[in-house]
C-alpha cells in the first residue's frame, strides 16, 4: 500500500484547500495499526480490500477528527470496516487471523 497522503486525497475527494498531508497521514498509520489490533496485516503483494479499509478509517477518522474520539469507528463505516476485516482474517476467534 502506498503510504502516500495524496492517494487518501483522491479517495476522499479533499477539494476545499484545507486538506492537511500530515493530519491524513497520521490518519492512514492509525487505520493500519487499527487493522493490526484487528489480527489483519497487509497482505504481501498488496490487497485492494486492505487498502479500501485503510481509505474508509482514514478519512472517516480524518474528517471526524474534532468530532468523535481519536480510535473509534461508529455508524455504516463500523459495519463496512468490520465486514473487510471479517473478509480478509481467517474467522478464528483467538486472535489468528491475518489473511
């Protein structure tokens, strides 16, 4: 996955000329370590649904960011998120997923 800000940028749409590379960045890292706590790593090769997770928690932590607390997923990006990582763990329940 390209850690890059300006992907999350053309995914999200930003076109108000306050978008913040490092806000979103910080962001990304927080959806990848959010999936990590999940027991899914990125997938070597790269994975388009990972990538898709990642996107959907940034920009939702990234927009909501003076509105909800920071490591929360609340409302249809919880139900979309959890779906991806049900998708991409193996669906044991101790933990041993990584798809």
């Amino acid at each position: 996955m390209a850690d890059l800000p300006g992907l999350m940028k053309q995914y999200g749409y930003f076109d108000d000329g306050n978008f913040q590379p490092e806000v979103a960045q910080m962001c990304l890292d927080a959806a990848k370590e959010y999936l990590t706590g999940a027991d899914v790593r990125e997938p070597a090769g790269g994975s388009a649904l990972y990538n898709l997770a990642c996107y959907m928690l940034a920009n939702h932590w990234y927009e909501n960011r003076g509105v909800v607390a920071i490591g929360t997923v609340q409302g249809n990006i919880a139900m979309g998120v959890q779906s991806i990582i049900w998708q991409l763990s193996d669906g044991t329940s101790e933990g041993e997923g990584g798809g």
